[in-house]
C-alpha cells in the first residue's frame, strides 16, 4: 500500500513541502531503503524508525520490502526531521494508522528508540511553509510547540510521543491545538540590565551613536584601550526602536533554522547583538559550510554586528562585509546552487589607533613607529571604510570624569528622540517598499530627499576637494545629514546638518590619508 505524508525542510531560511512517500511490498526478505538525496542522518533513520516502532509496542514490517522517497529527489535531505513522518507512513501503510487526514496535515520530527518525538531546527520556518501550503493541521515536537504556535493560520498540535500522533490522528476534531497570543508579546517595552546614565563622559560619542541609531548608520569608533569603546557600542541596542512584529518573525527565523532558539521562547522580542571573535572565518561571518548555515552578518538581522579589534580580523574575512552592507543580504554559492540569507544589520566597529594603541594619546607614549601604525592601519581596505558612515575618535577620559559620578542622559530619553526620527523615516519611506531608515537610502531616494540649497551645495563641494571624498562617500554624507535634521524635526537640509556629517567623514582622512 502507497501512503503519503507531508513533511518540510528548510532551504536557506524559507521551508518548502518535502513529500515523504511509504511503499510496503511483499517480500522474501525484509528491505528498507530510503533514497531522495538522503544524508547520512537521514538514513540513520531506518534503525531509530525501526526501534521506535518496536518499543511503543506496535507492529514493524520486518518481512516486507519498504521502500521510501523524499520528494522532490533532486534536492539532498538533511537532518533527523524524517523519522516521525516515516514511521506514521509505515504505520498507516500497514492499517496502524489512521489516514482521515493525512493529506491535511504536515509533521515534523526526530525519534528516540523509545517512541518518544524530540525537538528539531528551522519550526518556525517550516510552520509559515505549512500555512502557505494550506495545510491544517502541523504536527511538531512538545518542545517546539511555543515556536510554531506563532504563526496564525494553522492549527499546531504538540506531541510528546509516537502514541500521542496515532491518538491525534483518529480523533483530531476533539484536541485543543497550542495557541500563542501575539499580543503577549512585549515588543514595546525592551528590558535591559545596562542603560547609557552608566556611561562616564563621551558626550560627543554618545552624540555620533544616537545620530547612528537615529538612521541606522555603520559606525567605526578609534581610541586607546579603556576609553570606553565596547562599553558604549554595548549599550547601543538599549536606544534603538523596539522590532516590529515582521523584523522579530524574521530574526526568529533565523535563529530557528541555526538551532539557537530557547525552547522557551516564541518570538525574539529584542534586537541581536552580535560579537563575534576576531579569529572568526570567513564563513563564521557571511555563513555556509559543507550544508550552508547563517554566518554572523546574519544573525545581526535587524540588529547589530559589532566587531571590536577591527583590524585583528583577517582582511579577507572583512572584505566579505563589502555585499552585505551594501545589499542587505548576503549570498553563499556552491556546486549545487545558490543560497541566499538576509543581513541588514547596523555594523559598528572599534578600533585602538595602533598596535600598541597610545598612538596620539596626551599621556601615554605611543610604542610604535610609523611603519608599524600604517601597517595596522591599511589591514582595513578603503572601499570597507567607504561603506562605514560615522568615524568618531574615542579619547581616554580625563581623571576628573573618572573621579565624578556619571549623569548622562539615560537610554530611555535618547531612545524616545531615535524613535521619533525614526516615525519620520516610516513616513518618509511608506511608499517606497523595502527601506525602513536613511542609512538604506538609493540613489534614486537620495535625489528625493536630500536636497539642498546652493551654500549646502558649496560646502559639499569644499568637503569633496579637501577631503578627497568618494561618490560613495559623498552619498553617505547626504544621508547622515538627512538623519540630523530627522532628529531635529525639520524638512530642508541646513549647513548645521552637513558640517556635522562632514565631520564624522574626517576621522579617516586623518588617519589613513
């Protein structure tokens, strides 16, 4: 008897149906094969398949020829997430099973050797597939349950075990599915354990972050070692706007499909903040592997990637960020295709001004000689630098700002002006699909919306020759301006506005020339 079940897979972070077909002949000998590109876990499956069957106390074809596809073949199949499909198409093949409703449903899952069903990666993903798919009913581990019941429109049911699917399956009309209610959710109200009343001093780096956050600019901070460089890029998340509810779907998702989602957690109702190692590779930072995951650039989705010690990464390894910060997402090639990941992210990036990192310090003496700092300097490339908006120098605090309480502003009220530039930004671009803030302007946006008046226009053309500026470049400037005069409320770019984004351009034309 041929039965069907339907299963899914994730491919790049998008599922798609994966068709689990079960046919069970006669046989003199028992055989089990499974082809459809399997891997090596996917064949392991016959052996947990078999035991699982037998230890729940039901029957297992040991005399018959089974024979299972994973539809579409040409695609290879990864993972455990087939053994519970499988062993529901041989238990209904063999009458075990009820097939009412198979064709409305989908399942997903790993078996122990004892019946019981264990969690698997890329729900979220899978449960979006199964809706669009117009499926019913989804079947999925109790540990996956908060994950998938996120998504509206399909009926979750969680299972514990091989009998709690065959219960389902005869008498589905009288179980309550899970339901997660997405208004529960906080996206509102982020909770943080650090907050920027912390910070000592930095008035003019606060300035340059908030201007950052404002209009989600990449941001590359120089100063020596204790000036407060990763203190202040890790109170960044705590002045940015809430996710709405498309970007946490979207960063859940990929934390899904990598397996990092808590299984107490639903819906990741905070920004990421990513900090990888400087010894990280390349496919550490963009993604892949021999089968492709999400690399860093990733996983900072709709949040923040920050690379401290930027020049101790290796230059190849930085020259993979050139795509993704200009694109927005990031493309892994293989011989067997093409995968492609979203990364729009908000990079910001610290560094010391020399090996030694007294390089122009009041205080200290500098170690290093002129070879030496311009061979620390040049590991970060001119286009990587291009691409990064905002240099601002981080000095080391004077011993009276050390000595004195700190009484900045506190997170909260630079978040509500960052939030307020934002609002303006949504308006801005409600027509324009597929931009959320200034820093991802187009030309075409930048022409619209950045005009300015014939002695903005001089001074724009005083920057250009003195600083030597790229087109690149030019156009961030206009951006970072536009995102000043968001904060200030007001429609025309002033001279005010443009001086100060011209200065954040200076910094590296200072130190690299």
């Amino acid at each position: 008897m041929l039965v069907r079940v339907d299963s899914s897979a994730v491919l790049g972070v998008d599922a798609y149906t994966v068709e689990v077909e079960v046919d069970i002949t006669p046989s003199m000998e028992g055989h089990f094969n499974i082809v459809g590109l399997p891997d090596a876990a996917v064949q392991e499956s016959k052996e947990r398949v078999r035991a699982a069957i037998k230890n729940t106390m039901l029957d297992f074809p040991y005399s018959k020829r089974i024979t299972i596809n994973l539809a579409p073949a040409d695609i290879k199949k990864i993972g455990p997430i087939y053994d519970l499909p499988i062993a529901i198409g041989i238990l209904a093949s063999t009458g075990q099973a009820s097939t009412e409703h198979l064709e409305d449903m989908m399942m997903v899952g790993e078996l122990s050797l004892d019946g019981g069903v264990r969690s698997v990666h890329g729900v979220l993903p899978m449960a979006l597939a199964a809706r669009d798919a117009g499926k019913k009913y989804l079947i999925v581990p109790d540990s996956n349950t908060r994950e998938a019941a996120v998504v509206e429109g399909i009926a979750v049911y969680p299972v514990a075990n091989l009998v709690d699917v065959l219960k389902l399956m005869d008498d589905i009309g009288s179980a309550q599915p899970a339901v997660a209610d997405l208004a529960s959710f906080d996206l509102d109200l982020p909770a943080y354990d650090i907050d920027f009343a912390d910070v000592k001093g930095q008035e003019h780096v606060k300035r340059a972050l908030e201007i950052a956050a404002a209009g989600g600019h990449n941001m590359l901070m120089i100063g020596p070692p204790g000036s407060g460089k990763t203190m202040l890029a890790r109170r960044i998340p705590t002045i940015l706007p809430p996710p709405s509810l498309e970007e946490a779907l979207e960063t859940t998702k990929l934390f899904s499909v990598c397996g990092m989602l808590d299984t107490d957690t639903a819906l990741l109702t905070t920004r990421p903040f990513r900090s990888p190692h400087h010894t990280t590779s390349n496919s550490g930072l963009s993604g892949g592997g021999s089968n492709p995951r999400p690399g860093e650039v990733s996983l900072a989705h709709n949040g923040i990637l920050f690379l401290d010690e930027f020049p101790e990464f290796r230059r190849d390894v930085l020259e993979v960020l050139r795509q993704p910060l200009e694109d927005g997402h990031v493309t892994i090639s293989r011989a067997a295709g093409s995968l492609t990941y979203p990364a729009r992210f908000m990079l910001v990036a610290a560094m010391n001004p020399c090996r030694c990192g007294f390089h122009g310090d009041p205080t200290r003496t500098c170690s290093c000689n002129p070879g030496i700092i311009n061979r620390y300097l040049q590991r970060i490339s001119g286009p990587l630098l291009d691409r990064i908006d905002i240099h601002i120098e981080v000095p080391r605090l004077k011993d009276q700002e050390l000595v004195n309480q700190p009484n900045g502003e506190t997170s909260s009220a630079i978040r509500e002006r960052v939030m307020r530039a934002r609002e303006i930004q949504s308006r801005r671009f409600a027509n324009d699909g597929g931009t959320h803030c200034n820093a991802h302007m187009n030309a075409k946006q930048i022409r619209k919306f950045c005009g300015a008046k014939d002695d903005v226009k001089d001074l724009l053309r005083t920057a250009i020759n003195q600083l030597n500026l790229s087109a690149r470049a030019y156009d961030r400037i206009l951006k970072l301006s536009r995102t000043i005069a968001d904060l200030e409320g007001v429609e025309a770019l002033a001279l005010s506005h443009v001086a100060e984004a011209v200065q954040y351009r200076s910094l590296d034309r200072k130190l690299w020339g």
